[in-house]
C-alpha cells in the first residue's frame, strides 16, 4: 500500500493529531507495515484537502512517537 489515506470522519481534535492518531491506528491493525512508504506532505494534503503544513506537523507528532 503506497497511497494510505487516513479516515478523518470522526475527528475531534486538531487535525494533525488526527492523522498522527490514525496512522498509529493504522500501524497497529497490520494496515501500514513496517517499511510502508507513506505519501508525501503534498500527496496526502491534497488528498485529504488540508494545508502542506498540516500533513508536515502531523508527521512530525508521528516520529516524535516513534511511529515513523
């Protein structure tokens, strides 16, 4: 899978803590294995229609947890 797009339908919190949330979601059902490449800052913010900083933050709060 190279294309991960996360499921943001029940976001509750700011969203670059969602999609860090839901990639660890992600990681943890076996969906992301390791050594998935995940999509660039500009694919998933246009994907997900959010700002490139948004996606950048987000991936920052995923490696500051040692997800990525």
């Amino acid at each position: 899978m190279t294309s991960w797009k996360p499921d943001l339908s029940h976001a509750n919190e700011a969203l670059y803590l969602e999609i860090a949330a839901a990639l660890a979601l992600d990681i943890e059902r076996g969906v992301l294995a390791p050594g998935t490449r995940l999509p660039t800052h500009r694919e998933l913010a246009q994907a997900l229609a959010v700002n490139v900083g948004t996606i950048t933050r987000a991936y920052a709060e995923a490696a500051r947890r040692g997800l990525i």
